[in-house]
C-alpha cells in the first residue's frame, strides 16, 4: 500500500489529462485511493494516532450524512449526485493528508523519503510544463478566460485555477530540489524543467502562478546567496537571481503580464464586441476537476481611473461571497449549523463563491467548518509547536521552502479557492502539509504505539 501510495504521487498529471480529454479514469481511481488509504490507516501499527484520526474520520462522515440528508429535506433545486460527488471532493483532502501523515511516519526511519518526493513533484511539474508546451505548439490548449480581451490558457488541463495551484505549490518543491543538486551537470539538467514549468505558469494567465515564482525565486536567492558565503559554494546564488531577473523581464511579455495590464505598452484595449461563453459557466461542471463561477478568476474590472480596485484584485469573489452570505442569512437555522450544500440555496445552478474557506464555512455550516478545519489547525498548530519547542532549530532552508508552499497552497484557497474541495490540487497541499510536520518533528525512533 505504502508504494502504491507513493507511485499514486506520479499519476497525478496523467489523471489531470484524462479528466480534461473525458476518460472515465479519474475520478475512480481518486476514489479508489481514498478507500485503499482507509485501510491503510486502519492497519496502521501506530496506535494512539490511528485512535485519534478514525475517530475524526468517522465524525466527518457522520457529519456530511447529516449534512447531506437536511440539504434533501430543505433544500429545493437540489441535486443529490451534486451535493455527494462535492462531499466526497472535500473530504478527499482532508482524509489525504491523515493518510500521507501515516505514510510518511512509516517511511521516515527507512527510507529518504523526502528526496523522493521532491524528485516525484518535480516530475509532475516538468509532466505538465512539457504538456503546456505541446498544447501552444499546436494550439489545442484550454483558454483560462472566457474574455477576450485575457490570455493564457490550461494546455490539456480542465481548469485553469487549479493548474495555477498546483504549479504555484509545486514551483517551490522544483526549485528546492533544484538547489540540493549535487553536481554541476544535474544542477544545468534541471535548469530546462524549471524554464517550462515557470513559462507554463506564465502562461495560465492567473494571479497565483506569478506571485508564486517571485516569491520562490526570490526566497531561492537570498537562500543561495547566504550559503554561498557560509559554504563558499556560489552556483546556486548565480542560477536562482539570474532566474530570478529573467522572471521579472519576461512578465510583460507573457499572458499573466496581459491580463494584469503590465506590458510595456500602456493597453488599454475597447471594449469586446463579442463574447466567448465559458464552458464551465456558472456553476462549474462535475467532470474531473472542481470548476468555478465563470473562467479561470472571474471577470475583472477597473475603476474610473484605470486603476484596478478591491474588487477586480479579488475577481468579483466580493460580489459572490456577498450574495452567498445573504442566502445563508435568509436560510434555516438547521443549515445555518449543517450548511446550504454546494453553491448554497441557489435559484438555478449552483456556484461557488471562489474562496475555500468561505465556500467551507457557507457550503457546510458552523458546524461543519468546525469539523473541517480542525486537522487544518491542527497540524499548523503541532508545525508552530515544533518549530517554537525545538528553538527554530528545524527551520532549515527546505522547511522554509515547505512552509513557503504550504503558505502559498492556504494562501490560494482563500483567496482563489480550487484548492480544498478540488482533488487534482488539494493532494499536492495535503503533502506538502504531512510533509512539514513531519519535517518538523524530533526524530524519533519508530515505534506501534
């Protein structure tokens, strides 16, 4: 199970493809994984925390039956595949990161396990730059937008949004690994996948993907730079500032440089005399992947002065989330506590808000964002206990680059949402979470107890 559940790692972009192209695989096999998880779980040696996580996991699933049984009783239009095919999507990452806390807890006294998994996510990454390359190439690449005035596209990816995560949270990993290369060939192997996947992120077009790269190439360099007068070894603080300035350079030129009006020229194009529907619409589509209210992050607009204002900095999440809180103001005081269900009390077709957390607390309840957000704040409690316990001795340069992923992949959800309650994206956050703790934690010495 335990190698399973590390080669289940590798499969994500293949599973990502085939949800885009309509093949039926992915959803069950992301099923599949959850229930092999379970097991594992159940069979796991390590007593006390095994007690503590079936407990919580049996709690959730109590929850969501309440939660589901009041949104069929109250709740009308209601669509019971919807509100379960959702309930199961956000009770994946949850139940993936306690599984990954326990494979990780196995494998931490056999095996380098962290070596490898920064090794697997640095493939998936070099996976989807190349997939990216080939769908510009021959110019069947998903557009992010619906707009015509925005560009950037998801390549053979279903929505652009959680590709963003995914490469937002995975870039550190990449460059993490990038710098622990032991040799000078390695290390310029490498150099190519990281221009990819950072042109990949270019090219979604979103937010995320370009304060992502700043921030992680930007933390790379004062890293490098330090261990470069500490170690007297100065190739990574020549690579990562270098990467860093041609980051910088080339955001004009790209999609994201577009869309956030930071090209060169001053554009200011008219206004589109047609439009281009998004296919997800409203709402989203089921299929694969969590899709949203309407293109990668909504429609942004500016003020009178050209400036762009609060609400296009949160591509109009303000105006969903405001509509949401009035539905849940209005709505009963069972779902109040247990949650309006996916998209809420909708009137025709369900949409989300775009942020996870006020999806979590508006889809789920009081209740319900209790349940859900208690392994959350828990495993950043137990990581800051670590850190303050152990005199930040554990704060070396790869928990800083941990921290920095875990801290974009929170980031995200909140902001942009397609993170908690998307599977393609979640699993990267539950890892990379499981993987903190851990890489936080004492050593120990193994024991079933």
């Amino acid at each position: 199970m335990e190698i399973y559940l590390i080669v289940f790692i590798l499969l994500q972009p293949i599973l990502d493809i085939t949800a885009y192209i309509n093949l039926p695989i992915s959803e069950p096999i992301r099923v599949l994984t959850l229930f092999l998880g379970l097991i594992y779980v159940l069979l796991s040696p390590y007593k006390r925390a095994k007690m503590f996580s079936i407990s919580y996991i049996v709690l959730l699933g109590i929850f969501m039956g309440l939660s589901l049984v009041n949104n069929l009783m109250v709740k009308e239009p209601v669509s019971l595949i919807t509100e379960t095919t959702y309930i199961i999507k956000t009770s994946y990452f949850l139940i993936m990161l306690i599984v990954y806390y326990f494979v990780f807890k196995s494998l931490s006294e056999r095996i380098d396990w962290r070596s490898k998994l920064q090794k697997y996510l640095t493939i998936n990454l070099t996976v989807i730059g190349v997939v990216m390359v080939i769908a510009s190439l021959t110019d069947t690449g998903k557009r992010s937008y619906g707009m015509l005035d925005k560009e950037g596209h998801s390549g053979w990816f279903y929505s652009a949004n959680e590709l963003s995560a995914i490469l937002g949270i995975g870039f550190a990993i990449m460059i993490l690994f990038l710098m622990k290369q032991p040799t000078v060939k390695k290390l310029f192997l490498l150099i190519p996948a990281v221009i990819v996947t950072a042109w990949a992120i270019f090219t979604v077009g979103t937010k995320v993907g370009l304060g992502s790269i700043l921030m992680v190439l930007a933390l790379g360099s004062l890293i490098a730079l330090f261990e470069a007068f500490k170690k007297k070894a100065w190739l990574n603080a020549i690579v990562l500032p270098a990467l860093f300035v041609v980051s910088i350079l080339a955001i004009p030129y790209t999609a994201v440089g577009n869309n956030m009006d930071l090209t060169y020229e001053n554009n200011n194009p008219a206004p589109d005399t047609e439009t281009e529907t998004d296919e997800e619409g409203s709402g989203g589509n089921d299929t694969g992947t969590e899709e949203g209210t309407g293109g990668a992050e909504g429609e942004e607009e500016d003020d009178s002065s050209g400036n762009v204002d609060a609400t296009a900095l949160l591509s109009n999440r303000d105006v969903f989330l405001g509509e949401k809180v009035e539905q849940f103001r209005q709505a009963p005081i069972s779902q109040k506590l247990l949650g309006m269900g996916r998209g809420g009390n909708y009137e025709y077709e369900p949409s989300l808000v775009e942020m996870d957390l006020m999806d979590w607390f508006l889809n789920f309840g009081i209740v319900g964002f209790v349940i859900l957000m208690t392994p959350v704040v828990y495993f950043i409690y137990m990581i800051l206990k670590n850190l303050i316990t152990s005199r930040f001795r554990v704060l070396t340069g790869e928990n800083l680059f941990i921290g920095v992923a875990v801290g974009i992949g929170l980031g995200t959800a909140f902001l942009a949402g397609h993170v908690l309650s998307a599977p393609a994206a979640g699993i990267y956050l539950a890892l990379l979470l499981a993987y903190l703790y851990r890489s936080t934690k004492p050593s120990q010495k193994i024991s079933p107890t």
